[in-house]
C-alpha cells in the first residue's frame, strides 16, 4: 500500500514538477552559452612568429602571429596581443595615454628592463575598463581578420611591478579581457603565470614561455593536458620540454629575436 501511494503521489505531482524542471533546464542553458570558439588543434606542431611571418611546413597547424601581421591560410591562427604591458614600438600611442601607465612613487614609468617595455595601471576600476575598451578594439580587429583565438601575453606583469600591482588585480583584469574575446568569438590563450589555472577565468589553453628552462612545463599540462603550445629560446630547456612532454603537446625552439629567417625545430 505505501509504495502504491508513492507512485501515486508522483503521478499526481507531474503536472508541477515537469514544468518546473523545464523552466529550471532553460534557465541554466540560457545562464551559460556555448562558445562559438575552435578549440585549439591537439595532435600537429606550432611555430611563433611573432618577429615577421615565414613559411609554415605541412606538419605545422597551429601559427602564433602578432595582431598586426596576416594569419596563415588553412591553420589555427593565434592572434598576439600585448595586454599587460605596451609594445617597444607603440610608445607614441601610450604617452599620449599617461593616466594608463604604471608610475612608481617618484612618477617614473615601471619597466619591464627585460624587453623594454612599460607595465600598464591595473590598479583602478576606471583605468582596467578603459584599458578593456582599447585591448577590446584590436580583439574585434583579430577576429575580423580570420584569426580563431587570441593570447594575452604578460598576465604575471604584476611580478615585475615592484609590489605595486597585485595578483588580484591581473586577474580582475584578465577575466574582463577573456570575456570580451569569447564575446568576439575567439579562444583565448593563458600566456605564463605557471601554477595559476586559467581555466577559472576562462582560458581556453595555454602557452608556455620557456617553462623547459625553469621547469613549469607540469604545471601547465596538469591544468590544461594537452591545450598548451612550449616555447623554448634554448637548447637545455627543449630537450627538457621534449623529453618530458613532446609526446603529448606541440614543443617548438625558436630564437629570441623570432625573425623570420631562423628554422625552427620541434621535438
């Protein structure tokens, strides 16, 4: 008698509960959209050309490029984008943008001495949202010109900042900037940061800077598996990445100055 009320019971309720469900199910769908973006190509090697386009070899699929420069017909392009500090050659653009800059206490511009490079102010809400609007523009500007994602470089800027940005800030940040490419339909790309999973924030893969050199290479593929593209500069630190991890990601020795005319080697 009990198990025969239960169903009873139930068959009673189905009227409410059905409805209830379907709104539930829609609701969550609608809370969540399916991105529009490609996934980053597992199974063929990537170069980075960041210096000058080149020829790409057959085997090759995948082609980081600055976001000025054309994408490669018939690869996975990965469109460059300097998001957290400004490029050698734009220095006219952002001195006319001073409120953007990073100043220390006396009022000089913090660099990054490495690459001759400005850090940009993340520190306010007002200054992150005009820096979203300019990065925004040239995000719209790399899927309008064919590329199938983007990589943010310098999201660990905040380490080179003399204690005046803080992690928070960066990825305050960089949500914002994943946000606005997946809006463009772009994948997005975590560049360094080694043991922070971007994929809280929304990163799609990741690109690892010389992680063969100062052993994060692990860090990377035990967040991501085999959505990470290896950048080595270095002989030690390509052998180390091929050794470790050429059988499961894209591992590629390029020269520091990524000119054109150098050959690149894979594992």
């Amino acid at each position: 008698m009990r198990r025969s009320g239960s169903l009873r019971s139930v068959v009673l309720l189905l009227p409410v509960i059905l409805p209830v469900i379907l709104v539930a199910g829609l609701l969550a769908a609608s809370a969540t959209p399916a991105g529009a973006w490609e996934p980053l190509p597992a199974d063929v090697d990537a170069d980075y050309q960041l210096g000058g386009n080149a020829a790409l070899p057959d085997d090759v699929g995948v082609v980081v490029r600055d976001r000025r420069a054309a994408p490669a017909p018939e690869r996975y392009n990965v469109c460059y984008v300097n998001a957290f500090q400004t490029q050698p050659d734009e220095k006219a653009f952002w001195q006319a943008r001073p409120r953007l800059l990073l100043t220390d206490a006396d009022g000089d511009r913090v660099v990054d001495a490495a690459w001759g490079e400005w850090l940009l102010d993340l520190r306010s809400a007002p200054d992150r949202r005009d820096l979203v609007r300019i990065v925004g523009r040239w995000i719209d500007r790399c899927a309008a010109d064919g590329f199938d994602a983007v990589e943010f470089d310098n999201l660990d800027s905040f380490t080179r900042s003399r204690g005046l940005l803080t992690r928070a800030d960066a990825l305050t940040y960089a949500r914002a900037l994943v946000v606005r490419a997946h809006a463009a339909d772009l994948a997005v790309a975590q560049k360094n940061l080694a043991g922070y999973d971007g994929r809280r924030l929304g990163f799609d893969f990741a690109i690892a800077e010389e992680c063969g050199r100062y052993r994060e290479c692990a860090a990377y593929v035990e967040d991501y598996g085999d959505q990470v593209l290896m950048v080595e500069y270095g002989d030690a630190g390509f052998a180390r990445a091929c050794a470790e991890f050429g059988d499961r990601v894209s591992v590629v020795r390029r020269d520091r100055a990524l000119a054109p005319s150098y050959r690149p080697r894979w594992c």
